[in-house]
C-alpha cells in the first residue's frame, strides 16, 4: 500500500503571501489572523511555529525540528514552544477548534490543509495607538528613561499592540513607578507586576518580575517554583536576547536542581549579551562553582571585580564579589578586596559583613592573631550580621562559649538554621550540623543553593551523610 502524501502545496512556504486554515485568515506579512472579522496580532515566534506547522500539513513536525527551525542555534527549552502553541490556540479560537493538535511525546501537527487566499487582509486599525505612542506613555508614567529602555529591550513584535498589551505595559509602568515610590506597599506592587504579566504572557519584563516573586521561599511553599519556570519560559520566549530573561531562568532552574550545563549555557549568553553586566559574570561563577570548575569560577569573578563601578552602589556590588571570591575559598582575594578605608560612612550591616569575610578569611590563611583581633572588634560592635560564620570563627578561634551564645540567640528558627549548623560544624558537632542541614535543604531554604560552595562545610565533605545530601539536592560533577 502506497502512503498517500498531502498535496505539493501543503509543503509550499507560507510565508509569502495571506493563507486560509478552514474559516480562519493568517496574513503573515502584518502577522495578524482573521477570525470572522475579528484581528488578533501575533507574537514573532508564534507565526514562525504556525508557519512551520502549515509548510508540512497534515504532517506530524517534531519538536526538536520545531525548535531548531523557529529558534535555530539559540538554547531554549521545550516550554517555549508549549507557550507559543499555547498562544496560537488562544487566537486561533481556543483548544475547541482543534486546528492544532498534540501528538504526546512528539510533536504537532496541523489538522486543516492551509489553501492560498485570494483577498486583501483587512487592514488594522490605523486610528489605535502604535507601540511607539504606547512606549512613550509608558516612561510618562514611569518618569524614567530606564523604563524605555527595558521595554523597548523585550519587544520583538512585528505589529501595533492590542489592547490587552497596551494595558499590560500601563499597568507594568505603574508598578514599576510605584515601587520606587516611597509610599509603595509591596504587596500592592507585586500584585500590578502580577496583573500585567497575566494581561501579556509575552511581557518579559513582567515576566522577570513574576519570577522573582515566585522563587521566594515563601512563594515556593506554595508551588511558587512551578509559576515561576513558567513566568522565566514566557521571558525567554519574548526576549530570548535579553540578558536578565536568560538570568531570571537560569535562577529558577537553579533553584529547581536542574541540570547545570544547561544553566551555564542561560548566563553565558547572558554574559555574551551584556559583557559589562557584573551579575552576569557573578552568576556564571557560582554555577562554575557548582560544577567543580573552580579555576573558571574565579575567572568569572575577577571579571566582575573588573567591572565594578565608582560611586554610589560600588560597595555593595563590593560585597558581592567578596562573598562569591569567599565561597570558592579564593581568601586572598577576599584579603585584598577588602583591605583599605572601605568602613567609612558604611551602614553598620554593610561594615560587620565586610569585617566578618576578613577575619574568616586570615584565619584560613593562618594569620591567626589579625582574625582575633578583627573578631574582637566585631564583638566590641554587638552588630554581627553573617552569625553563621561569625559563630564559626569563635569556636575554632577558642571561645565555644561566645559560639553556644549566638547560637541560643538565634532560636529554633529556620531563617538562621543555615547559620546554625556552621557554629555546630566550628564547634564540632556535625551530626547535629547534618540534621540541620537535611532538614533545609528538604524544604530549599532560603540561601540553599551556596551549600556545596560554602568554605564552612568543607569540612564535611567526606562525611558519607553530606556526600549524599550533595547529590540528592545538586547536579553534582
């Protein structure tokens, strides 16, 4: 039996001229579809998947063909093609229609044979506001040319907005003026951020914002994770060259315990995007260190060292590169970053982190009486703000009572159980540091994601216990 194939013009391209699927008018040069005389406006990539689909109908595509026809060399994950399907669903009339259909575990395919139209696409609305108009309402309500320039940085439509992303990026701008207000309740912003992103799926800035709600810890008890691999997906499909769509996912799945060659692969287009960006660069050396690739870590951390700015915010973008320096065991530089007047009119939290990563640091370089007396220091201030270590340092400089101190200061509670089990892991009780340790990483509390790095644990490393805790929870090399 010969297998029937479709008609040579179902494997024609599409692109080049208005088509019909059943009643329904796709004009790809305004990528716009007629339904009944109703206009909806298509995102970029959802056209090229509805393009792909219709070049082979009723064929079955794939949808790593899918993927590397649409999006080519750059990485992505199969949720971005989920979402745009999604999206042309929604405009093609809902899943009643079933003009797509899912081939579980394959792909897709059209079940309407595309036929070429002979009538002129009706024209959009001229009177509506443009994308150009929207954009300068938008940094009207925001004061802020930062606002511009983040929203003309995640549009890659080829069309005037609807009305649903006119208020979307109105509602965004608002937010955003809001926040930086100071009279902003951030539950009232986070609820606009939330708006604007389900008003717009494809608002990656939205999107971004999204993300960052949702990975809070508290918003991961409640399945705050899931929304936010979706939000991070939406973000990377908008704005797959946005330097932080790339960071936003790269976090999430972070937090998720994904597989970190692909994370890598997020930052470092990221850092290709942006070489300037010190986050970046921070991002990839916490990864770099995840994966055992320590020497590649410290490289990504010297390059954000490079780059950091002169003036306000210099010092806490300071800190940062001290802390990431301070995770992959790199104390000489911690020594030097932190040497010289760097106290001076710092917030006391600011000055006690600084001090504390510099004494932790001269005692592991074995300069044993600068460590007591920069502790000593720290303990005259009465304002420690790294406890964890602070604690540690006491117990194995000799003062396990100051260290048992701190830690029935702290209490039962989760929010500094990380920095419990430091003081025990300095005190020398690790059984009770693993407890503790199973216990936060089984529910990822907050700053879980440092335990593989952090220099305090390493003594635990070859406790059998911890080697294990290591791999359930981590892509471990």
């Amino acid at each position: 039996m010969t297998k029937r194939l479709p008609p040579a013009d179902c494997r024609r391209d599409w692109s080049r001229g208005p088509f019909l699927l059943g009643q329904t008018r796709v004009d790809p040069a305004t990528a716009t579809i007629d339904r009944s005389g109703q206009i909806t406006s298509l995102h970029n990539k959802s056209l090229q998947v509805l393009l792909c689909l219709a070049s082979r109908a009723p064929e079955l595509v794939g949808r790593q063909e899918i993927l590397e026809r649409v999006w080519g060399d750059v990485f992505v994950t199969d949720a971005v093609l989920t979402t745009a399907v999604w999206e042309l669903r929604r405009v093609l009339g809902g899943p009643d229609d079933r003009l797509i259909e899912t081939v579980r575990g394959k792909g897709y395919r059209l079940t309407v044979v595309p036929r070429a139209a002979s009538a002129p696409a009706p024209a959009p609305d001229a009177g509506g506001p443009t994308r150009r108009r929207m954009s300068r309402r938008s940094v009207a309500a925001a004061a802020s040319l930062v606002a511009l320039a983040t929203l003309a940085m995640w549009v890659n439509r080829t069309h005037p907005p609807t009305p649903r992303e006119q208020l979307a990026e109105q509602v965004f701008a608002e937010a955003s003026e809001l926040r930086r207000s100071q009279i902003d309740r951030p539950a009232v912003s986070d609820r606009l951020f939330r708006v604007a992103a389900d008003l717009d799926p494809f608002h990656a800035p939205a999107q971004v914002k999204v993300v960052e709600l949702e990975a809070r810890p508290e918003s991961r008890e409640t399945g705050g994770l899931g929304r936010a691999r979706v939000a991070a997906e939406s973000a990377v499909l908008a704005a797959p060259d946005w330097e932080r769509s790339r960071l936003a996912r790269a976090r999430v799945e972070v937090l998720a315990g994904s597989d970190l060659t692909t994370i890598a692969a997020d930052i470092e287009h990221a850092v290709d995007q942006n070489p300037g960006s010190i986050e970046s660069h921070l991002r990839l050396a916490h990864v770099r260190g995840l994966q055992g690739r320590r020497a590649e870590a410290r490289r990504a951390a010297e390059q954000a060292y490079a780059r950091l700015p002169t003036g306000d915010g210099a010092f806490r973008w300071r800190l940062r590169v001290i802390k990431t320096f301070h995770a992959l065991s790199a104390f000489d530089r911690v020594v030097a970053l932190s040497a010289g007047g760097w106290l001076d009119g710092r917030k006391p939290k600011h000055a006690s982190r600084l001090l504390t990563y510099r004494a932790f640091a001269l005692a592991e370089l074995g300069r044993r009486q600068e460590a007591l007396e920069l502790v000593a220091k720290l303990s005259r201030r009465g304002d420690v703000h790294l406890p964890g270590e602070f604690g540690y340092l006491l117990a194995t400089l000799g003062s396990e009572e100051g260290a048992m101190e701190l830690v029935r200061e702290m209490g039962p509670s989760p929010e500094r159980g990380f920095d419990r089990a430091k003081i025990y892991v300095g005190l020398g009780r690790e059984e009770l540091a693993l407890d503790l340790l199973e216990e936060l990483l089984e529910g990822r509390a907050r700053g879980f994601v440092w335990v593989p790095l952090d220099p305090v644990f390493e003594s635990l490393d070859d406790e059998p216990r911890f080697s294990a805790l290591l791999a359930r929870h981590f892509q471990q090399p």
